[in-house]
C-alpha cells in the first residue's frame, strides 16, 4: 500500500504562483513515476505534469512554460511549481502515482488551487 498525502493548495490572484507538494508513504519502493492531475468541476480529471523514473517529465500543453515538476531527493515527494497562474487553472489538483509491479494506481485525496481573475 502507498499513501499521498498534498499540501500548498489555496487562492492566488491571476499572474500568482503556488507550489504544491505531494509525499508518499507506505511501500515506497514500489513506486515508478508520480504526476499531477486536476479536475474542474464539470470535467474530467486530466493529467497535468508527470516525473518518470530517470527524471524524464512531461506536460500538458496548457502548462507548458508555466508548470514544472519535480522530484525530491528521496523521490518519494513531487512537487509542482505553478507560476503565470490563469483562472481557468482552478481545479483540484490531485497526486499520483503507481505500483511499478501491478500498476495499481494510487491518488492523494487533493488539494483545492483557485485563481481569480
């Protein structure tokens, strides 16, 4: 079993940053790649930024040049930096990650990012 737990969610104003943390217990050695998703009330969750094993990241292009992910020394913690934040960013931000065995996925149990404009 792994856990997520986040924190660093709140309300910024338009052009804000906030950087979002996210740290895994649990059978830890069993995870791969962690990642960033979010959904907005009335759609579905969609990935935002993902770290996989060797550091390679990937983005979706709505974050790209304002979003970077990043992993801990001890790559059981992956944080988010959000900067040039637009309101249409406002969603909850969930982590995840997967048992690199079985590739059960596990999430955190999110965190609220809201930007006003």
């Amino acid at each position: 079993q792994v856990q997520l737990v986040e924190s660093g969610g709140g309300l910024v104003q338009a052009g804000g940053s906030l950087r979002l943390s996210c740290t895994a217990s649990g059978s830890i050695f069993r995870i791969n790649d962690m990642g960033w998703y979010r959904q907005a009330p009335g759609k579905q969750r969609e990935l935002v930024a993902s770290i996989i094993s060797g550091d390679r990241t990937n983005y979706a292009d709505s974050v790209k040049g304002r979003f970077t992910v990043s992993r801990g020394n001890a790559k059981n913690t992956v944080y988010l930096q959000m900067s040039n934040l637009k309101p249409e960013d406002t969603a909850v931000y969930y982590c995840n990650t997967n048992d690199r065995f079985t590739k059960r996925d596990y999430w955190g149990q999110g965190t609220q990012v809201t930007v006003s404009s």
